[in-house]
C-alpha cells in the first residue's frame, strides 16, 4: 500500500521531532536534579579505591561529545568490566557548553560503577560552558595526588591566563614528591604523527608561547604522560622523557580508519611509579555503506559544530521548510469549486443527517430555533435527523430523534449554558448505530469537536454552519477579553472551519470574515429559514389582547427580539428611547422580548431613567406566539452586533415591520437601506433619527412594511432545507470522488 501524502507525512515528522528534541532540551534543563561541585565527591571514591592498592590503573577518554550510541552504550559497559580504579575524560566529554549538554553527560556517567575527572576542553568552554562546568564539577585547572602518582588538570581554552597556570604549576612540581606526573590538556600542544582531517590551527594549543612555555615545563620537572583531545584519532609520539598522546575516539565522529576509530587508553601505574600504557581499540564494526554515510556526517559536522542533536534539529527545521516551499512553489492548486461534480444520485436518496450542538430547544435561541428548522424541513422532506444536544430540566421527555446528554456543568445565572458530559460512551454508541451520512456541526467546540472527531473515525462528510461571532462573547470566557476577542476567538474559528468538509454562513459578510480570518473550506452563503406562512395567518383577536393586557392606545409600537445579554448592545436601545423620548411627540412604547442575566441590571437602568411608560421588558415568548407580538408592532429595532444572521429581523419583515438596526455582520445583507428599513452605524443618533422617521412618517412606513413582507417572502423553511440538502450532496460526491482517487492513486 503506498502512502497517500508522502511529503504531508514527512513534514508532520519533521514537525514530531523537532517537538521531541525541544521537549528533551527542556526535560534537561528544567526537570534534572541540579548537581553542583562532583569532582570533590570523585576524588575522595578515587583516593578510597586507591588507598590500599600497590598499583592502580584508570582509562582515559576524549572526545566522549555526548555520545549515547557509542559511549554510554557501548564503552561504558566495557569500562566497568575492564578493572580500571577510575576513568579521565581529556576533553569535550559535552558537544557543547549549554545546560542540556551537561545534564546529558551526567545521565551518560551515572552509568559508570567507577569514579571519574574531567579536563575542561574547548567543548565545555562553548556557548557560555565555563561557569556550568566551575558550577557542576569544579575549578578549570587543578591537581590531585592518587596513590604515589600526580594528576594535573589545565585550562587551555583560555578562559583562565596559561601565564597564572604555568606560575602555579612550577610552584605545585617544586614541591611535589611524587613518583609520576601524568597532565592533561584540551588541545594538544604537539601536531598529531599523522594527518587529520578537517584540522585547524585553533584545534591545537594556541598561543604558540603557551605552548612552548608549557613543553618546557613539561621537560623541566620531568612530566611523564600528557593526555589531550580534540582530534578525531588516536596519535601517540615521545619527545624527551615525555609521552605525548591524543586521544579522540570516546565517541565523537570517526573515519573508522587505522588511525580515526573508537578507542580508549588502559593506564597502569606500579608501587614505584612506573607507567606504561595501552591502545584499547573498541571493537565497532561497520558496513562500508554506512562507514561512508559517517564520514560525510563528519563533513557536514565540521561546518555546523553542532552536537549531533543540534544537529538533528537543525536537519528537521530545514526539511520543514522545504517541504512547505515545495508545497507553495511546485504543487499545483485549485481555488475554484469543482463544477464537474453532479450531486444528483445524493440529491435522490434518502439522508441520515447527525447533528452536534451545545445548545437546542427548550433554549431559546437564535440556534436552537435554526437547527429546530432545519431538522423539520429534512424530515418533511423524507430525511432522517439526530440531534445531539445537552440535557435540560423542561425538555419534552421522550424525544424521537434527540440524544440528549448530562451536563457536566451549568453557566449563566440561570444554568442556560450548558457544558455537556461529552464524555460518554453511549454518545459514540447511538451515533454509530444511527449510522449517519453526514455530520452537521454548530459550535466549533466541546460537542461540536466530538462530532468532528467521530465524522472522521466514521468517515463521513462534516459541515459546519457559522452562526455566532464568539468574539462578541468574550465576557462569558474567564480570560482577557482582547486576548479571546483579538486571539483566542478568531484561530478557534479558523482552525475547526479548515478541519470541515464544508462551511455554511447566513450571509456573504459572513463568508469575507472567515476568508480574512483564514478559512480555506468550500464556503456556502445559505441564510436559516423562517416560516413565512404563519406570520401571514390572521391573528386581529390574539393583537387585540395584547395591546389590553399591555394597556396600549395610541402608541406605536416598537418590537425588539434579543437575549438580554452584554453581546446584544440592549443599554444602547434604552439610551436611545430616553432620547427620542425628548425629540418626539409620537407616542411609542418598545417592547424588548427576550430572557436573559441581565435582566434585573436593565430593569433599574429603566426605572432609573424613568422609561417605564416607554421601555418593558416582556420577557420570554413561545415560539408559537411571536407572530402575535410581530403584529401587534409598527416597526422592529435591533442593535445587536454579534449577529451573524439576523433572523429575529427576517421573521419581522414577514410580519411587514421595517427595520432600524445598528449594522453588523448579520444585518447587512438582510437589511436594504431605504428599502425594508434603516441600518446605521453605532451613533445613537443616527439610529434615534431613522426610528423617529418611522414614528413619525406613516406613509413611509407602511411603504418599507410592503417591501420587507416581499423580501422575506424567498426566506422559506422549505427552501432553506433543499438548499442545505444540495450542499450534503455535493460534500458527499465529493467525498466519494476524493476516495476514487485515492484508490486510482494505490492501484
């Protein structure tokens, strides 16, 4: 079976381990046990190990760079079988100087059954190395005495002045009575026998007068062995009665050649001081393939001085990238719909059609009364529908059709928002058993993500409808509000709308705000529907209650539908009707119909202002009673600005109310201006204008009434179900095609 998206599954590899490599520099910088001054405690296990010994014998090590393959696996087990006292690293025992090199090497020793020293080499000086080193093992240059034997450390990155070491060297051999003298060095003060590759000049003991100062000293008081790193061999050579050797093969990157190999020196010193060592070649076998791949790693090594987990990184960052440059340059795109696709044998058949949402009926909402529709139009239609939705307390009981789901937790003042248990098995089981078609999803999260994840473990189309502008409801969510409204709000949106097979928006200023926030899913303009015929029934007698029950004369009405809510802008009305209270002499009364938490709060903004004979709060109103109330209206006002749709303003005008809102994303494309009402910006002013217009001017209003009962005339239940309809179909075909592909692809 070949793989569907090759360079996808690559870049999401890369992507994967350049997050375990992060993750892993983090764990050591962060979640290690600190370790401060380890050369101390290794000394006194060496002088203990040592101390009733007449010989002792130690290994030493360079270039051990963090090796996990060749090092801690592969060396360290031979170490501690070998019978050495004790082991000295001659330099770069870290690939670099930062934290999580040297929490690395620690993980690396502890392996060790026996104690250790370290050279502080020019690996453990880098990237601000020096003081981690003074801080977790000790001084840069020091000395100790083990059995009848000298031990002596020097700096020579140049972090500490060669003139200050050599005085303090003189000082310590004048006095010292000990039987051999073995120094170790970083960089080797004398050139290698043979000829090493990628060597440069700052790869050896520099300035030339430390060198020749210290091979001076090295001859005067008689030094037997000096031990460097910092080259990719082993290199041994006399001058005087001194033994020069460079070892650098303790894990590092080698050529696997007779001299650049993996290896280590056996050093035995006898009771009368006498030294002799020995070439302890690790036995590394390698297939001539791969031996060529490792010297070109050396190569591209060497220009990066990178450990090989830098270097990894580095590696995956870059192949990202030219994954997603490739991707953007050479792989061909298409943003025009596929008009080739032919829908019909969807369109002809009977849908099962699941839907997901976190709030429905006994609710009232705006989406609640959209998906209520939705589902009545498809079933009339001879579809089937599943709603899952949560729990309430006055929900019908039993319901056919509805999955209802237990609340883990209830917001709001009056627990109308509800966060369902999500959780549950039995959630997947009836979805799965009720085997659906497609997934329509109306929140882009909690239920809204369940129901995407199981559109893709069922592989079923999924479709999103775009019904509420969540930045309008930053004060619900316990964060900043610019951060949900700038951030969090807009990328929650954008990211579930691109994880969708399709998106639905009630308006076209709808679809350019999800373009400009970056969604790149099929966009299909289809405004909810609204039942048209019952706001054309005669209802003179139920009016007529009203306005006694009301004690309304000769007042126009005004009517106004929203949640009392922060998000639907309700201050912004009564401090209009205080106004126009001033400006006119029409009589009126605003009637705002809607619950919410704020009621209380508006109620004394009212009494306060002394609108009680202007302003009432009527509270909520059946469903099956809004047109009664529509009628009993001269006009309807609205200053919402979190709509997407408008469709309370849609029921009006099929009642033959004009409007006055306040322009939003909803309101634009349903409100025509001067044609079935008034839309202005958010100025009290303006708005107080156009609804003293339609008190005032009856004529034009009840021209405005006659053309916005015409315009809400096309916004049938029936049509908005076949309309939705034709979009299932088309991400049905095209769900099947994509899987015909895929299979042409395979074969």
């Amino acid at each position: 079976m070949k793989v569907r998206k090759p360079l996808k599954l690559l870049f999401y590899l890369c992507l994967l381990t350049i997050t375990v490599l992060v993750g892993y520099k983090a764990y050591l910088n962060y979640f290690l046990e600190d370790y401060r001054a380890l050369h101390t405690e290794q000394l006194d296990r060496i002088q203990q190990r040592v101390a009733d010994k007449e010989a002792f014998r130690f290994a030493v090590v360079g270039n051990i760079n963090n090796s996990i393959g060749i090092f801690e696996k592969r060396m360290v087990p031979v170490l501690n079988e070998s019978g050495v006292d004790f082991l000295i690293s001659a330099g770069n025992a870290v690939s670099g100087g930062g934290a999580d090199k040297y929490r690395a090497l620690l993980g690396s020793l502890s392996h060790l059954d026996i104690p250790y020293l370290l050279t502080f080499g020019p690996h453990e000086y880098e990237e601000f190395g020096s003081f981690r080193f003074y801080e977790h093992f000790g001084p840069h240059f020091f000395s100790a005495r083990v059995g009848n034997s000298r031990l002596i450390f020097l700096d020579s990155t140049g972090k500490t002045s060669w003139r200050w070491q050599l005085r303090w060297l003189d000082d310590v051999l004048a006095r010292d009575n000990s039987n051999s003298r073995i120094l170790f060095v970083g960089h080797p003060p004398k050139p290698a026998t043979q000829d090493p590759l990628f060597d440069e000049q700052e790869d050896y003991l520099h300035p030339p007068e430390f060198r020749a100062a210290l091979l001076e000293t090295i001859d005067k008081h008689k030094i037997d062995l000096v031990f460097s790193a910092n080259l990719s061999l082993y290199s041994e050579s006399p001058a005087g009665n001194a033994t020069f050797i460079t070892t650098g093969g303790a894990g590092g990157l080698v050529l696997n050649d007779d001299t650049s190999f993996y290896h280590y020196v056996r050093v035995e010193v006898d009771k009368n001081g006498d030294i002799s060592h020995s070439l302890q070649r690790l036995p590394v076998g390698q297939h001539p393939i791969l031996k060529r791949l490792e010297s070109a790693w050396l190569f591209l090594y060497s220009l990066l001085y990178s450990g090989y987990l830098n270097f990894l990184l580095i590696l995956a960052i870059l192949v990202a990238i030219a994954i997603k440059l490739y991707s953007a340059l050479f792989v061909s795109k298409n943003f025009y719909p596929d008009y080739d696709l032919d829908p019909s044998a969807w369109l002809n058949r009977s849908l099962r059609v699941a839907m997901f949402t976190n709030n429905y009926l006994p609710f009232i909402g705006g989406v609640p009364i959209s998906i209520e529709r939705l589902r009545r139009g498809l079933q009339e239609g001879g579809d089937q529908t599943l709603i899952v939705a949560p729990r309430y307390k006055d929900q019908p009981d039993p319901e056919a059709g509805v999955l209802r789901v237990p609340a883990l937790l209830a917001l709001g003042e009056k627990r109308e928002f509800r966060i369902a248990n999500l959780f549950l098995k039995r959630i997947r089981k009836g979805v799965r058993d009720f085997r659906p078609d497609i997934i329509h999803l109306h929140h882009p999260f909690w239920l809204g993500s369940l129901g995407l994840f199981l559109a893709r473990s069922l592989k079923v189309p999924a479709i999103y409808t775009y019904h509420t502008r969540l930045e309008h409801y930053a004060h619900f969510v316990p964060l900043p509000g610019a951060l949900f409204r700038n951030l969090i709000s807009h990328s929650l949106i954008r990211r579930f709308a691109n994880k969708c097979d399709g998106i639905i928006v009630p308006t076209h200023s709808a679809e350019e705000y999800l373009r400009m926030i970056g969604v790149k899913s099929p966009t299909y303009v289809q405004p909810t529907g609204i039942e048209y015929q019952r706001f054309q029934e005669d209802c003179t007698e139920q009016v007529s209650e009203l306005r006694q029950k009301l004690q309304l004369s000769d007042e126009r009405v005004l009517i106004s539908v929203s949640r009392l809510s922060n998000e639907k802008n309700i201050d912004f009305m009564i401090d209009a009707m205080s106004t126009l209270r001033k400006q006119t002499d029409r009589a009126f009364r605003l009637l705002i119909i809607g619950e919410g938490h704020q009621r209380e709060r508006l109620q004394k903004k009212i009494r306060d202002l002394d609108l009680a004979a202007q302003v009432t709060l009527v509270g909520a109103i059946p469903p099956e009673q809004m047109p009664h109330w529509y009628h009993l209206g001269d006009a309807f006002v609205f200053a919402s600005k979190s709509e997407t749709q408008g469709m309370v303003i849609l029921e009006a005008m099929a009642a033959g109310l004009p409007v006055v809102a306040v322009r939003s994303s909803g309101i634009d494309d349903v409100v025509r201006q001067g044609v079935n009402g008034f839309k202005t910006p958010e100025n009290q002013e303006l708005w107080i204008k156009q609804v003293r217009q339609l008190l005032e001017d009856d004529d034009l209003r009840n021209t405005l009434s006659e053309q916005a009962l015409a315009f809400a005339k096309d916004f049938s239940i029936e049509q908005f179900a076949a309309d939705v309809r034709h979009i299932y179909a088309s991400a049905l075909t095209q769900r099947d095609k994509s899987q015909e592909d895929d299979s042409a692809h395979a074969s």
